[in-house]
C-alpha cells in the first residue's frame, strides 16, 4: 500500500464542525441566514461577484420580504445601516479585459454610491497578467466561514434538482440561465479564524490598509447554519492554497501537492468533479498511478461539463483537454483500470436532448479516505498562475466516522448527477456506495437513458486547421502549462510563518 502521510497544509484544525452544501441554492441560503446575524465583521473573497444577485429565492424568502432586500448588495448594505459596529468588506479580482463581457457593468460604481460608510468594496489586480485570484471565500465574525467552488453570482444560483424551465433560475432580466452544480464547505471556529488571516492579508497586499484581524471577530459564537445540504463529523480540517511566485517569495503549491499524493496514494477509487481537465500535472499523476504494476485496479469516476462555456474557453482548453482525456482512456484501457468520464443532462419535459447541467464544482475524493473540495481546478492555470483555497479531510480507516461521511456523499452527489431526487431527502441507492465496479454501474446507467448520466463525448469533432491555430495562441494565454515565472507578479501573501504551519 501506497504511504498515506498527508502532504503540508497551510493549517490543519481539529475537530472542526462542518457541513457541506450542494449547490447555489443551499450555500446562498446559509450564507444570508449566517450574515443576518453578524455583528462585527462580514468578509468576502471572490472571483466574481454581481451585486444585484438574489440569495434566497420561492419558498426560501422570508415572510413580508421583498425580492429587492435580499440582493447581495441591498442586503449587506442594511445589515451596515442597522449595526454600525459592523463592517462588511468585499475584495473581487480585478479581473481582465478577457472576463469583461460576463462581468456586471460599472460595478465598482454600484457599490462605490449605495453603500454605508461601514460597507467597503475593492478590487484586488496584485496577480500577474496572466494569472487571477480564484479563492471563494466568506467569513462571518470570524466564526463561520465557506470556502469551496461557488461564485455569489447571478447565473450560478440552482437547486439540486436542476430542473429544466425552473422559474427561480433566472438572471437579472429575467433571462432562464442555464443549471449549474456547485460544492461549498462550511466551517466552524479556529478554521474560519483562519479564513480571517487570509482575509487581512489579501486585503493588505491589494489596498495597502492594515486590518487588525481580532478587531474582526466576534467575541460570541455566531450561529452554525441551520440548514446544511450534508453535515460532516468533527474532524481535523485541513487548508491548503494555491499561491503564484511573486517578486522575492516562492510559489505555494499546498494544493497542488495534496491532489497528486491523493492520485498517487488511491487504492480503489478516484471520483472527481471538476470544471476542467487539463493539468499536465494532474495528467502526469493519473498516468504515474494507471502505470503502476504494482497497485491493483482503479476505479476512475470525472464529472465534467458536456463542453466548455464558452467559444474562449473552447479556444482556450477544448483541444487540450480532448488531447488529455484520450491519453488517459488509454492508458487505463491497457492497464486494466476503469474510467468513466460523465456528463450531467437534465431531461425537459417536451421531446429534445434536455439541459446539461454545467459542473462548476472541484472536488476529489480518494478511496472514500480523502475530500477535497475549493476553488482549484484541474488546469495548469489553477496549479500555477491563480490564488485558490482548498479545504480537506483524511481518515486513516473505512470506518472512521469521517470515512463513513465522504462515502455517504460521495454517493450523495452521485445521486444528484444521476438523478434520483437527492434535493429532496430521497434515499440514495446503495448501489452507488460500494466504490468496486463503480464505474460499470455508472456506464450502463448512462447507456440505458434512464438517468441524468451521459457518456463524455471521447471523439468530438476534429478541429479546422484554423480553429487549431486558435487554440494553440488561446491555451498558451488562458491555460499555459507553465507559469511564466519571469513576468513575476507584486501580488500575495505568504501566509504564517512556518512554526505555525503543521
């Protein structure tokens, strides 16, 4: 058996209380039910933010409440004109001209002109041209914080159910946006205090301005969310980042080491959800353990988008990544492990195809031992140029109570992608926990066309001469395989210093 030590966190805590929430729907939710009664302090990190997104929706709306009052902005804005003590801080990405069209117009002057004097908004540009901040962060009075794949954005709210012609999934001009899947951790105590660290230091390299991060924290317990899509055991949670080289300072790669030793040390079972697949250094792993003769067969499980979202992220990282999956087909092909690649279609209820349901989460499960889950993908960009933040959890036996929880919603994000009503308490089938011959179950149910699940188109269409040159001067600039380590950025923090770290 592969050595199981677990790679160096940024920080580890234990015994933390968690909770997972699946999906925009239940982290909105928790979010505003946790922010509604923050008394000192409400931070947000983000690559994306709109203002005006609505966070709790139908049945979730409060009594009396008008849609308008519970958008990002209106929201936080009155939580700072009730509580003057309180203040609300948020730090997007100052993102690139490249991001522009998907991006809420004159945001800056939104949040500049209808904001309280205790409501600060900035953008952060300390990356290099190349590179973004990634991280998806929010902490309330330094007790609860979420880290995971969620942006607080118009187009990413959705249920579990992911349903075709929902009338709450719609963007500001009422526009239907398309289903999106999502994962969001929540976290308790010194973990989310040390969301506050992150939080101050980011705020300080971005701004100039040094925050005083006990100033920060509540000096009561804030209240767990009420309403968690899976609640964990307490166990030691552990944080891990993702930090590009700046001037003077190594890159971090916290969590670029934990997904390789995860691939490298799984006996049994890989299930992974992720935006993207085209990381040379996850591709290297994958390939390093289907090669091994000496560890018995793998079941490998990814969760994909049926394509990418957009023409540029078509240039940018459809040929790379077609180019990756069919190295790894075969490569597990010859050495007689499973792969199974899956897309998620929601079916509509006049005849057609359905919605495919985009997969925006990032998240990696071992051997049903080890979860991660945040904001990195598996692409060259998220293991070298962007900031991004992962939380993970590790049990040393099948059944540990932390062992037996990443089973369960393993099985329980399986039941949402096949479609067996998860959203609504439904009882996972327990076909999907057993993680031996995983992958069988899942290609016949995808074969059948009796579940949400659909094979990943392996061929796709053979590119134009002229959309591969697209492609090759797109990837080099979106998803580089390499930072360009000589244009080093002003940017980032570098954490505690290394007697904290453990």
């Amino acid at each position: 058996m592969a050595d199981r030590a677990q790679p160096l966190a940024w920080r580890v805590h234990p015994q933390t209380r968690a909770g997972i929430l699946i999906d925009a729907r239940d982290y909105y939710r928790a979010f505003y039910e946790v922010a509604r009664q923050a008394r000192r302090s409400i931070l947000l990190l983000g690559w994306q933010f709109d203002s005006d997104v609505q966070l709790v929706r139908g049945e979730d709306l409060p009594p009396d409440t008008a849609p308008e009052d519970v958008t990002l902005l209106e929201f936080l804005d009155d939580l700072c004109a009730e509580r003057p003590e309180l203040e609300v801080r948020v730090l997007a990405w100052d993102h690139s001209l490249f991001f522009s069209l998907e991006r809420e117009m004159l945001q800056k002057l939104a949040f500049a002109l209808r904001t309280s004097k205790n409501f600060f908004f900035e953008t952060d540009s300390t990356v290099s041209e190349y590179g973004a901040h990634h991280q998806k962060v929010a902490v309330v009075d330094g007790r609860i914080g979420f880290v995971g794949s969620n942006d607080i954005a118009q187009d990413r709210w959705d249920t579990s159910a992911h349903r075709c012609g929902d009338p709450l999934r719609v963007g500001r001009t009422g526009q239907a946006c398309k289903p999106y899947h999502e994962v969001q951790a929540a976290l308790t105590g010194p973990a989310a205090r040390s969301l506050v660290d992150l939080f101050v230091e980011r705020w300080g390299d971005a701004t100039g301005e040094t925050l005083d991060p006990e100033a920060l924290v509540a000096p009561s317990d804030a209240p767990f969310p009420t309403r968690v899509t899976f609640p964990m055991p307490e166990a030691s949670v552990g944080l891990y980042r993702q930090l590009p080289h700046r001037l003077g300072r190594p890159p971090v790669r916290e969590a670029k080491d934990l997904f390789v030793d995860m691939i490298r040390t799984a006996e049994r079972l890989l299930y992974v959800e992720t935006q993207y697949l085209t990381s040379e250094v996850i591709r290297d792993a994958l390939l390093a353990r289907l090669a091994d003769p000496t560890r018995g067969p793998l079941d490998v499980v990814v969760m994909l988008p049926q394509r990418p979202e957009a023409l540029k992220e078509e240039l940018a990282i459809g040929a790379t990544q077609a180019e990756v999956v069919a190295e790894l087909t075969e490569a597990a092909a010859a050495a007689g492990h499973r792969l199974g690649i899956y897309n998620v279609c929601v079916p509509q209820e006049e005849e057609g195809e359905g919605l495919y349901v985009y997969i925006h989460s990032k998240l990696l499960i071992a051997d049903d031992r080890a979860l991660t889950l945040g904001s990195a993908n598996l692409n060259n960009r998220s293991m070298s140029l962007d900031s991004e933040l992962n939380a993970a959890w590790m049990a040393e036996t099948d059944d540990e109570p932390v062992a037996r929880a990443i089973r369960a919603l393993r099985a329980r994000l399986l039941s949402e992608h096949v479609g067996l009503g998860a959203e609504d308490g439904a009882e996972v089938d327990e076909a999907l926990f057993a993680p031996e011959g995983l992958v069988a179950r899942l290609d016949a149910l995808a074969r059948s066309r009796h579940s949400r699940l659909r094979l990943h188109d392996l061929e796709g269409e053979e590119p134009g001469f002229l959309m591969k040159i697209g492609q090759k001067i797109a990837s080099a600039y979106a998803d580089p395989p390499h930072c360009p380590e000589s244009r080093e950025s002003p940017l980032i923090f570098d954490g505690p210093a290394p007697a904290a770290r453990r």
